[in-house]
C-alpha cells in the first residue's frame, strides 16, 4: 500500500474514535515550549489555562494561556485567572490588544476593564462611543429605553453628561437631536409628559430671520383671544400623559381663528407593546391641534406698547384742558373729539 494511503487510514481511524473513549488527562501537544501543560483535553470538553496563569498578557513572541488565532497577528480569547481586573471573565484580543471583555457577571466592556453599568463603553480618542443605524422601511426606531423598577428611587431612560476641562472649550452637547426635512410632523423631540427645564433659549438672530414686519393691531389680537382655565379630558386620546390638575391657557382652534400660524396639527401614534419594553408596532391612532404659546409673547409686547401709547396719548389731551391757578376748567365731557 503507498504511504499516503496509509497515512489516510490512520487519520480515518482517528476520527472514528469517540471522543469519551480518549483518555482524561491526556495533554494536547503545544505548539510554543512556553505553554507546556496549558491545554488538557478531557472527555467531551477542552479545559485551557489548567493551571490559572493567565495575567492578560498576550505578545508575539510571548506566551498566551488561551484561545490563539495563528501565530502573529494577534487575535485571541482568553480568560484572567492571576490577575484581579475582570477576573474569571473573557477577553477578546486583536492585534495583542485587548478590544472587549465580558464579565463574570455578565457585564459587556469595551475599551475597559472596569464595569460601569451592563454595557461600558470607553472610546479614549474615538470621536463616537457607538453608532446606531437603522434603515427598515417602516417604523424606524435608534435606539429604544426603558427605565423600569417596581422599587422606590430614581429611574433614568437616559442619563446625559458631557464637559470639557479645557479653558476654551468648544460647544459641548449632552443631548443633541435634529429632525431632517422638517415639516408639519418632523419633531427632534417629542414628549409625552411633563418637561422640566433650568434654562431654555430659542434661536432669535437677526441673521437668521428675512422679511421681517412690525405686528399691527396686536390690541385686536389679544381683545379676540380668550383665556380659560379647564381640566384635560383623559378619555379623549387614553395613551397620552395628560396632566390631571386645573390648566390655564387657550384654545388652539380659537386662536386658529386669529393668528393661524400659532397653531399646527400633531399626528400621534403610540404602542403600549413597546413602552412596556415588548415588541410591537406604534400606530398613529389620532391627531390634535397644538399652539405655540412662546409666540404669543412677542404679540403681547407690541399690544402692551400699543396701549401704552394710547394712554399716554388721552393723557396728554386732558392736559391740555387743565388750567393751573384760578380761573375756569374745560371740563373734560366738553372734549370734542374721541382719541383714536
């Protein structure tokens, strides 16, 4: 029989050996002379770093207590037996670095072996901590939290810091959200529930504005608007955060009816599924007017300076008909002419 064939023969009886009929303790052969009696093959599982050395050390020339893909660029897993960060957890290498790790409890590690929460993420100079993508065709969701504890305490769905320890630091955003193509029903944030905020600004440059116009006859704006106060009616869109106390405000389609630009139409859809942290689908299941209350303000400047001017001007008339000392008085029911 030729040589090869032989050699076929053997490496098919090889593998027609059961796997529990090897023997227990039997020591793979190692391929570096440094990692002599790392590896033991038992019945039905293979035990690496028997004798828990591994530090996380993991160089080309060196040895590395684990699981080595090839000889020279430096991909691996293993697991650190001898050292004290992420002890007994796994580490996954490329280029004799390592890129992740995974706890013994289960906490995810990216950049670091020290766990700040189920998934750290520590970029050093990349200048993004992850990148979310999502292009189905229908509902599109980034990324979807849920903050929830059947316990007492606080509970964030997100959390956001950012800060900058150079003197002149450049803007610095710890949330930044932008709706493209924004019309009628583009919102880069939409709320249900209560908003609190410290500080707020809205843009207001003069750079930014074209076509600019004084507001005539603001007095006539206000004098046909009518101020309220009411309860939310829960019934009438139950998915919505509605608040239950006594409000104070305007009708959106009173105001419709003065200054239409102040008001617009949302399309909401919700999914009790998915705010429950479960999969499923959010539909638009109505739509309702909304009204921009910080516009009204500019509206009640100009009517408030338009009154004044209407006061100072019937003052300066009943002046005029005043007489200083003794003498007669024009009084003020012989005036003319109205104020206009």
């Amino acid at each position: 029989m030729p040589r090869r064939s032989t050699a076929y023969c053997f490496v098919l009886l090889a593998l027609a050996v059961p796997l529990a009929s090897v023997p227990s303790t039997l020591e793979a052969q190692p391929v570096n002379k440094n990692v002599v009696n790392t590896y033991t093959l038992q019945s039905h599982y293979l035990i690496v770093d028997r004798d828990n050395i591994n530090n996380g050390t993991f160089t080309s020339a060196g040895s590395f207590p684990g699981i080595r893909f090839g000889r020279w660029s430096g991909e691996g897993i293993g697991s650190m037996r001898a050292a004290q960060a992420n002890r007994y957890g796994l580490d996954f290498y490329t280029g004799f670095s390592r890129k992740m790790s995974l706890s013994h409890d289960g906490d995810l590690m990216v950049g670091t072996l020290f766990p700040l929460a189920r998934l750290t993420l520590w970029t050093g100079q990349s200048q993004r901590s992850a990148y979310l993508l999502n292009e189905t065709p229908n509902q599109v969701i980034g990324l979807h939290n849920i903050a929830k504890s059947e316990q007492d305490g606080m509970r964030w769905g997100i959390y956001n810091v950012a800060w900058s320890n150079n003197q002149n630091p450049g803007p610095v955003y710890a949330l930044y959200s932008k709706s493209y193509h924004a019309g009628p029903n583009d919102w880069a944030g939409f709320f249900d529930g209560r908003v609190y905020s410290s500080q707020g600004f809205i843009a207001s440059d003069a750079r930014l504005k074209q076509n600019v116009t004084p507001i005539a006859d603001a007095i006539g704006i206000v004098t046909r608007l009518r101020g309220v106060s009411y309860l939310m009616n829960p019934q009438a869109v139950p998915s919505l955060e509605l608040p239950s106390s006594r409000q104070y405000g305007l009708i959106a389609q009173e105001v419709e009816k003065v200054v239409p630009d102040l008001v617009t139409e949302v399309k909401y859809g919700s999914s009790p599924a998915m705010d429950r942290g479960e999969a499923g689908t959010a539909q638009v299941s109505t739509t309702f007017k909304a009204l921009d209350y910080n516009g009204l303000i500019p509206i009640l400047v100009e009517a408030f300076k338009q009154q004044q001017t209407k006061i100072g001007q019937l003052e300066a008339r009943l002046r005029r008909f005043e007489v200083v000392g003794p003498g007669p008085v024009t009084r003020p029911d012989k005036i003319d002419s109205p104020v206009r």
